[in-house]
C-alpha cells in the first residue's frame, strides 16, 4: 500500500522561479557562493528513522540547502519557523542566488502536514491555513498580503480565478524501493525513505526525487532532484533552535 503525505513544499517556490533569463550579477555571485562555502561536510550521523512522520514546527527551528541547476549556478535557501503568534506559525524562507535575494514570509492558522486521501482535498485545506505572505525581494518594499482581510479575500478569490490560488505539495513513499543511506554536507542520514514528490503551486507541477528523513525539521527533505535532472536540492545544516527573522518589523 501506498502512502501520501501531504504537505507545503518550499521547494517550488525556487523552482517555479528557476527560468530566470536576467543576466547574472558578479557581486551577488560571489555573495552566494561565499555563503554556501560556509558550510562544511562534518561527523554527524542520524540514526534511521522509526516512522515517516514530519516533525512538529516549533520556533527556532531552521534548514539550509544548496539548490545547483544544470549550468551549475547555485542558489542558497533557508527555511526557518521564526515565530508563533495570534495569527498563527510563521514560516520565513530566505533565497540568494546569482540575480538577487528574496525573503517570503508566511503565516499558517497551523501546520500545513496532514494526510489526505487526494492532492485537491489537501490543497484545499493548505489554502484555507495561509493567512498572511510577506514578500521582500532585493530592496524593494515588502509586499504585505493579508488574507484576514477584505482585501486579502479579494487577492485570494483573484488568484484563485487566474489559477494560482492553490499550493499544494506531496510525498509518496515508494513501497518497493528499500530505504537509502545518504551522505549530505549535513551529514550521514541513515535509512530515508525514496520518495516520489510533487508540488504545484497554480499551474506550475514539478515532478523530482526527494530522500525524506524525519528527523530534519521543517520539511523533512535531505536531499531532491526534479524530474528532468536540472535541478538538485541538498541539505547543508538544520537546527532545532536559533532561527531569526530577516523581517522583525513586519507584518
């Protein structure tokens, strides 16, 4: 038998960007690359896992990934759940690559991992959870989406008729497929579990490969790699404590 999990996915948001024709800038290049070359392989060894279970999101906890496409141009992403308040668990995904830095912000009524009989009943139900997005992109003024509002309702019912009200992703465990020891720069990650992954936000769908391990938090992910071979996804570090926000002051 097959199992589903469902639930929000960060990586489509790097991906359904990675089409980027701009010309690539020298300083941000560096900037990148220096970033990721702070992290080094280490010792750690995590243990294989009881269960394919998410963990729990609680504050501070944090990952980091180096996303490389098939031209080798890398890209840094954070994930990290930097608060928890009356509006609800605040999700802050931190991009960097070779043309400039974003910084979305989420808020969820609560945590977006459930199990669900079908993507559409999930997506649903992810869709009702977001409550607020804040987007700051290079230094432009962050763009504040409100959905509690009358005029956030307004920005979801229009994003929803142009077929980009929903976000939706999923990991299906490939039963006949024995897990897998892998080797990240976050370390030895013993027995994940071969997944089949699919994330659509509107009408963007990708199809990729994700080794999934419990024990990462956020989203479980150590490693992923898209169907079509351009782009691959690895953990660098996590942590269960110290996650900051890059945007203190808002919303």
């Amino acid at each position: 038998m097959n199992h589903r999990i469902i639930f929000i996915s960060c990586w489509i948001l790097t991906v359904a960007v990675s089409g980027c024709t701009a010309a690539i800038k020298p300083a941000m290049k560096q900037q990148t690359d220096q970033m990721l070359g702070r992290y080094q392989s280490g010792s750690r060894v995590v243990a294989a896992p009881q269960a394919p279970r998410m963990k729990p999101w609680r504050t501070g906890q944090w990952v980091v990934y180096r996303d490389k496409d098939s031209d080798g141009n890398n890209r840094y992403v954070k994930n990290s759940i930097v608060a928890e308040d009356a509006c609800g668990i605040w999700l802050e995904q931190e991009i960097q690559d070779y043309y400039g830095r974003t910084i979305t912000k989420t808020c969820y009524s609560s945590m977006p991992a459930v199990l669900a009989a079908t993507e559409q009943d999930v997506g649903n139900r992810i869709s009702e959870l977001m409550q607020v997005i804040v987007t700051k992109s290079n230094d432009a003024k962050p763009v504040v989406m409100d959905f509690r509002t009358e005029t956030g309702r307004m920005q979801r019912m229009l994003l929803g008729s142009m077929g980009m009200g929903e976000f939706t992703g999923s990991i299906r465990l490939q039963t006949d497929k024995p897990q897998q020891d892998i080797a990240t720069t976050a370390g030895e990650f013993e027995k994940t579990y071969v997944t089949e992954g699919m994330t659509r936000f509107g009408p963007v769908r990708l199809m990729s490969d994700i080794w999934f391990h419990p024990e990462v938090p956020v989203s479980g992910i150590v490693r992923s790699v898209t169907g079509d071979g351009k782009y691959t996804r690895e953990l660098l570090d996590y942590g269960e404590e110290g996650a900051q926000s890059a945007l203190l002051d808002l919303p």
